[in-house]
C-alpha cells in the first residue's frame, strides 16, 4: 500500500493545476449542497441538479466513483449557453479527453464536429460508449452547513453528453449519472476549483424512501436536526489509489477513479474472521482491495470473504436463538423478524466490525445497516456473495452507507467516517432543507 500513498498524493498536487471554470458572481460560499433520494425500485440514489440556460432541474444518478458529469444530450437538451469543446482547447485537456471529432448529422447538443470526445460509463450497467465534451452552466445551492442558502451558478461546467440509450438500467425519470470520483471534471474537483474551496465533500445517504439524504461540497460543518455536527465526531481512514481503472472502458494507464480504502481485518461481534489477506490489498493488476460505491446497493464481498462472514454471523445469531428461515434473493441468509429484537440502531444482531487501516478506524455495522426487511416478517443480512474471483473483493454498497456519513478529503488523501447516526439520534434525512437564503 506504500506505493499507492505516494501515488495519492503525486495526484493531489496534480489537480491543484486544474483550469477555474468562470464564475460571475462576487458572493464565495464556503460549501455547496444537493438532496438526494434514493429511488424503491432500482435501489439507485438520485440527486437533482439545475443546468442549461433557461434553467432546468436535471435528475442524476449519484455515483461515487463516476468520472464526471454526464447527461442525455439527445432527448430535450435546449440552452443558450451550451458550448461543445474544440479539439485542442483547455477543457478537452482537463477532460483528458481524446481524439478529435466530427458528427455527420444535423448539428445539436452532442454533435457538432472539431470536438474532442470522452466516455461516459453506465457503471450499473456496464455499459459506455463515446460522447462529445461540453460546457455549460450549473447552479447549486450554497449553504452554511445547517441550511441550503443562495444559489450561485458555474458557468461553464464540463461534462460529456451520452445518447439516450445509455440511460438504460437507470431509475425513471433521471437523464445521467453525477460521477463524484478522483478525476479533474468530476463534480468535486469542479466545485472546489470554482468556488476555491477545499477538495473535500461528504454524502449522507438517507434510508427512507420519502425523506432526502444530503451531499455537501466544501467544508464542514455538517450539521443535523437536532443541532449535531456530524464532523465533529469522525474517524479517519487513508483513501488509495487503484492504478488500474475500474471503468467499463478505458485506456492502459488510466487509474481508478473509484475510492479505496484499506479493510485489515473483519470482526463480527467479538470473534475476528480468518481472512486470505492477500485479498485485501491491491495487486498490480489492479484486483483486490475494498472500495465504496452507491451503484451498488448492497455490500458485495469475494466468494471466501462472504462464506467466513456469513458462517460466523449464523453462528452467533443461532446462539440467540433466532430462527432462520428460506432465503429470499439476493441474499442467502434470512431470519423471522420476530425472534429479533430491536434497538436503536437497528435489529439486535451482533455488529460486524471492519477494521480499517489508521488509529482506532473501526467501522461499526450495526443492525440498522447489517440487515434488510425484505417482508414485514423477514430479515436477510444485507451482503451478497462476489463470485471467486471479483475486481474488488470487498464493496462496500448503498445499504450499508445509509445513516452514516462519509467524508471524501481530496487533499489529504483520508475518509472520515461517521458510523450508524442513529446513535447520536440523528439521521441522514435530517438535514434542514428550509432555505435561510
Ligand atoms: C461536419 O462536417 C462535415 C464535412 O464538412 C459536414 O458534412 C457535416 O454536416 C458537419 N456536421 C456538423 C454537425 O456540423
Ligand atoms: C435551492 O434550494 C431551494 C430550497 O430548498 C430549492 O427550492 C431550489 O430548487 C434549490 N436550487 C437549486 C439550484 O438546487
Ligand atoms: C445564475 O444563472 C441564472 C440563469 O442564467 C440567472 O438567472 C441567475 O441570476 C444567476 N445567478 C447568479 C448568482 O449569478
Ligand atoms: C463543527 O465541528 C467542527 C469539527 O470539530 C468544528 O471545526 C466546527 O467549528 C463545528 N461547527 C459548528 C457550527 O459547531
Ligand atoms: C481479535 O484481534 C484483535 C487484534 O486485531 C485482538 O486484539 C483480539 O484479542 C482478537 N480477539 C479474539 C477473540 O481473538
Ligand atoms: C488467497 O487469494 C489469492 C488471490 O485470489 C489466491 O491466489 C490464493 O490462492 C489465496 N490463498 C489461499 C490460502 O486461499
Ligand atoms: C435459547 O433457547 C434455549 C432453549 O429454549 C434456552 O435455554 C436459551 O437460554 C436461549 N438462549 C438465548 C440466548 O436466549
Ligand atoms: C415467524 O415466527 C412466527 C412466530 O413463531 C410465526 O408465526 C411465523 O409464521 C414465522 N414466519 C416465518 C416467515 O417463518
Ligand atoms: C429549519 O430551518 C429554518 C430556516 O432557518 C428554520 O426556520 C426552521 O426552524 C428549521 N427547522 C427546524 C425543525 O429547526
């Protein structure tokens, strides 16, 4: 993992060169703010931006380690301010985006020729493929850390238009995919360098359906009805770097813009679980290792990894006395809810620990995060079995982020996380959307 440190930070000083996209305004806010839900049917976390000129609200599926901004250019996109990004221009080398193309239909958002393309990735899916670079403006609502405040605009934020087909697979209604990944257009990296504001931001997932978690950009504080600031209480972890992306294209060379972290060890309640640590790490290859991701809605761990966990948890769960019942996909290990008690923070299950690399980096997977309802009767432990040989052994998906924030400090290369909120009585959907603008 030495080697992905030094890296980390060689990326770091990297993105301080990266091009200010304009701004108009005098007004600086410290930090900007975007609900999000997350959609009961495709388990997908959406959030809500206002681009174009008019300005219209754009539907975006959030991903955490998506490289940048992409939207549906094909169907509806009208604005004034649109620009597509000449081959050659600044943008189209901040977008790192290759090549130099011409579309021989009717020119529209999307096609226009002398422009240089990128590849915009439905990575719940799996699908991409190519799409034009553009600008055009943003506006997101700035806040104090307690409530949405002022909008204020980026008037020429980059991002790729995709054709319609690659909205496939996504929840109704959106038209892209706000990718918050490691590279220079992704949405943190732009907002930072617009608003000259620290590469930091945080994403608090709510676990209801009808209430909107919240994603902040900037600096804390992040605070929660009732009057909690969540950052004063968080554990710090080192983020890495996977030199091998994870994309669904991509060229040789190209790391990761997917978020890492280093898992050491795994506990559930107090018996430690024997792992093949060769799993956790990285290999050069660019397999192994553990990673967040909210395209995934539930934890995903390697074949071995999953059969350890699940045995260990079964056995002290039948130690309780809680009986287990058929399984209902895709989980393998259900329960009747009514030999289950209940606690604040969630069914009372024995905790899973994932022990991270740093002091006291513990994260604590409660019953509110370990288990899913899938009927008004049955539990099933929230985790799914990888296959033997995955990409990344250990994902930690949307489920288990839920109630808990988690905080992406771009500049020193840490995660701070908050485990469950639920036991500080508060929750992701507390956030006070009133404007106080
Ligand atoms: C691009 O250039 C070609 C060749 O000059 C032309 O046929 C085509 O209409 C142009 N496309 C657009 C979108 O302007
Ligand atoms: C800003 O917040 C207000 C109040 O929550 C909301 O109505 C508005 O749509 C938000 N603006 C943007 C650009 O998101
Ligand atoms: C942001 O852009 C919109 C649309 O062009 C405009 O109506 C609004 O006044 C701008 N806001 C600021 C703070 O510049
Ligand atoms: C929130 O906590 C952070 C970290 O301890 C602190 O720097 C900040 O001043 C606090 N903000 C408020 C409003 O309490
Ligand atoms: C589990 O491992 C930790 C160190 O990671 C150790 O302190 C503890 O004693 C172990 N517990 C058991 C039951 O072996
Ligand atoms: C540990 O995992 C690696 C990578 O998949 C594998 O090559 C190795 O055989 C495993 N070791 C054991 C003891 O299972
Ligand atoms: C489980 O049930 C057995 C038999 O009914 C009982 O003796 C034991 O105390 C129970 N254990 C727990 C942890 O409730
Ligand atoms: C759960 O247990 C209750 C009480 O023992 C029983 O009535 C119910 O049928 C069980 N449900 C399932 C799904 O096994
Ligand atoms: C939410 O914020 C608004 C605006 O500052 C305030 O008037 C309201 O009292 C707050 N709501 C709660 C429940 O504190």
């Amino acid at each position: 993992m030495a080697s992905s440190i030094q890296c980390s930070l060689l990326f770091s000083l990297f993105f301080f060169a990266a091009v200010a996209p304009s701004l108009q305004q005098s007004f600086r806010p410290k930090a900007l703010v975007l609900p999000v839900s997350k959609d009961a049917s495709s388990l997908q976390y959406v959030t809500r931006i206002s681009q174009r000129t008019p300005l219209v609200p754009v539907a975006l599926v959030v991903d955490l380690g998506g490289q940048f901004l992409w939207v549906d250019c094909k169907q509806n996109y009208v604005s004034s301010t649109y620009r597509p990004a000449r081959c050659g221009s600044a943008v189209c080398s901040l977008a790192r985006a290759s090549g130099c193309g011409d579309c021989f239909s009717a020119a529209r958002p999307g096609c226009n020729n002398n422009t240089c393309g990128v590849t915009p990735d439905n990575t719940v899916t799996g699908t991409a493929t190519g799409g034009e670079v553009a600008t055009d403006l943003v506006s997101v609502n700035s806040t104090d850390g307690s409530n949405p405040g002022r909008a204020v605009n980026v008037t020429r934020f980059v991002f790729a238009c995709a054709p319609s087909f690659l909205l496939d697979g996504l929840a109704s209604g959106v038209q892209g995919m706000a990718g918050l990944g490691r590279t220079r257009i992704a949405l943190p990296s732009q907002f930072a360098s617009a608003f000259s504001f620290n590469r930091k931001f945080a994403i608090c997932l709510s676990s209801s359906p009808t209430s909107n978690g919240v994603i902040f950009f900037g600096d804390s504080p992040y605070n929660f009805l009732p009057n909690i600031n969540v950052s004063q209480s968080l554990a710090y972890t080192p983020l890495y770097i996977n030199p091998v992306s994870t994309a669904s294209a991509y060229s040789q060379g190209e790391p990761s813009s997917e978020y890492f972290i280093g898992v050491t060890a795994i506990r559930v309640g107090d018996r430690n679980l024997s792992l093949n640590s060769t799993l956790l790490s990285i290999d050069s290859n660019g397999y192994g290792g553990t990673k967040i991701s909210t395209v995934d809605p539930y934890t995903v761990l390697e074949s071995s990894i999953f059969a350890t966990l699940t045995e260990t948890f079964v056995e002290e769960v039948t130690a309780m006395n809680i009986t287990r019942v058929s399984a209902v996909s895709p989980f393998e290990y259900c329960f009747n809810s009514s030999s289950i008690g209940v606690t604040r923070v969630g069914a009372a299950v024995p905790y899973i620990f994932l022990v991270l690399q740093g002091e006291e980096a513990v994260w604590t997977i409660t019953g509110s995060n370990s288990m899913v309802e899938v009927s008004q009767d049955v539990l099933c432990l929230g985790f799914v079995d990888g296959g033997s040989r995955p990409r990344t052994s250990i994902v930690i998906g949307g489920y288990q982020l839920q109630d808990n924030l988690v905080q992406f400090d771009l500049a020193r290369s840490r995660l701070g996380f908050s485990s469950t909120l639920l036991g500080r009585r508060t929750t992701c959907a507390n956030f006070n959307f009133t404007s106080n603008a």
